[in-house]
C-alpha cells in the first residue's frame, strides 16, 4: 500500500509505502448503482440522510433547482446546499435518476452505505482491500492501468478536463457521473476504480495509521471523526486535487454526503490474488 511516487498530499498520509496481508474477500464489480439502491429503499423503506436532512451538496454546474432551493456555498465556491437533492433528485428537485438508473448511486452518506449493507449482506471495503482492488493486479502504479493517465490518449477514467471549477470540457464524455461499465475495467475485471464516485470505506481516518496500524487485514483506528473515501471523482483534475491516483487517501465525515459521493461492497469470500508488476 502506499504512495510509491511520493507525489501525494502530505497531510493525507500516504506514505510509507508497506506491505499488508489480507484475508480473502470478494468486492463488487462496480459501485452500487441507483438501480441497486432502488431495490434497497423499496424493500426497507429506508430515507437517506440528505432526505432527511432535507438538502445535500452539489456541484455548481449541476444544480437542477430553482434559486430558492439553493440554500448554501460551503464556503468553497463550487460547491452548493440544494434544498430537495437527493439519491432521487442528484442535481436538485427538478432533476431525476429516470435515466440513470446504471449509474452510481449518490448523495449518500456512511451511515447510508451501512444501512445498504446490513440488507445486502455485505460490508464496506477496508481502506487496505479497496486499494488491493484497485490496483487489479499490478503493484507500484500510479492508476489501475498503468502511470500514464491517458495512455495514447485514451481516457480510462471519468475524471474533469478543461479548467476546474468553471469549464468542464468532458474529453472523456461526461459532464457527471458515468453509467458503469463506461470505461475497461482494470485487470481484476473492477469497473472504475479511479474516477467517477468517490467510494465509502469501512475505516476511521488517521493520517499516520501507514506508520501505527498492523500488518495483518488492517482495518483503520479504533475511533475517529471522518470515514475514509476512496478513488476520486468525475470532479478531481491536477489543478487542485489528484486523488484519483490508487494509492490518494481522503475523508469524510460519516453524516456527509454530495453529488459525487458512492460506495461499492464486499464479502470475506474468493482467491487471494498475487500483484505483479508490469513494465
């Protein structure tokens, strides 16, 4: 694990690289879809904590309400409090996921991500298994694929181009969020790792757990205040934030949730893998 280019936020803890051993497990090919999440609701009746809440952050170029319903900035100015967004409504209440229904559920918070897994059966990754499955195989690479991030000028993952936060030229052919199976998968058959959603995992935050935690199937501190996320977004471009490099860590609080924000799932079950390195 680890960031092998030293090319990461300090802050974030990235570093040092080091070798972990994991039980066998299985992870979803792709994250958990709003046709998935749909099944979920209609059989538990569950609501989201940005339904109850009643608002969730959405990116600025995708707000879908009227100005009344925009409600926040976050202080961050790209960001905005939509009054009404939700997994059902992703841009705000005059949006929809009619069309979307093979795209990566969002606005969904930790504790939604467990509540989703309590009914499926499963679990949230580790931080040490989603990074095993990340790399799909190859070990010290920057990105599931390799250390180009376009390769012969292919884009393998949905990421932002153009200039962030106010053009967004979608080279790679979206504007948002991306249906699954829109880009190869990575040499595990793991649809997109990197880019698209950040993904939820089980683990507490602590930027020094590479120096502190175990060797053995490590599973985060104890306690802490943010919940790890994973992979980057269709928002991340190098001009502020290139974490969708496999080893980018980042964080969240467990109650948070935005436009940009998923999980995937796993189960103690399947062949441990060995990692290669290809040149």
């Amino acid at each position: 694990m680890g960031d092998h280019f030293a090319e990461g936020y300090h802050a974030d803890g990235e570093t040092p690289v080091h070798a972990v051993l994991l039980s066998p497990f299985a992870i979803d090919r792709t994250a958990v879809t709003n046709a998935r999440f749909a099944a979920f609701v209609a059989a538990t009746g569950y609501r989201t904590t940005a339904e109850a809440e009643g608002s969730s952050a959405v990116f600025h170029l995708d707000v879908a309400a009227g100005p009344d319903d925009v409600v926040g900035d976050y202080g961050t100015g790209w960001w905005r409090a939509v009054r009404g967004a939700d997994w059902r409504h992703p841009g705000g209440p005059l949006s929809s996921i009619r069309d979307r229904m093979d795209h990566p559920v969002v606005h969904v918070s930790h504790h939604d991500a467990l509540a989703f897994c309590r009914w499926a059966g499963r679990d949230l990754p580790t931080e040490a298994q989603w990074e095993y499955a990340a790399r799909g195989g190859l070990e010290g690479f920057r990105f599931p694929w390799g250390d180009d991030l376009t390769p012969d000028g292919r884009h393998l993952a949905n990421i932002w181009q153009g200039e962030f936060p106010v053009r967004n030229a979608a080279e790679d052919g979206w504007h948002s969020t991306a249906p699954v199976g829109a880009f190869d998968p990575n040499g595990f058959g793991l649809d997109q790792m990197v880019g698209n959603v950040w993904e939820w995992c089980a683990d507490w935050f602590s930027p020094t757990w590479y120096v502190s935690g175990p060797q053995r199937d490590p599973a985060g501190p104890a306690q802490g205040t943010r919940r790890v996320t994973r992979g980057g977004s269709y928002l991340c471009h190098a001009s502020y934030c290139s974490r969708y490099r496999v080893a980018a860590r980042n964080s969240n609080t467990p109650d948070s949730s935005a436009s940009n924000q998923g999980f995937r799932t796993v189960s103690a079950y399947g062949p441990v893998l060995g990692a290669r390195r290809v040149p």
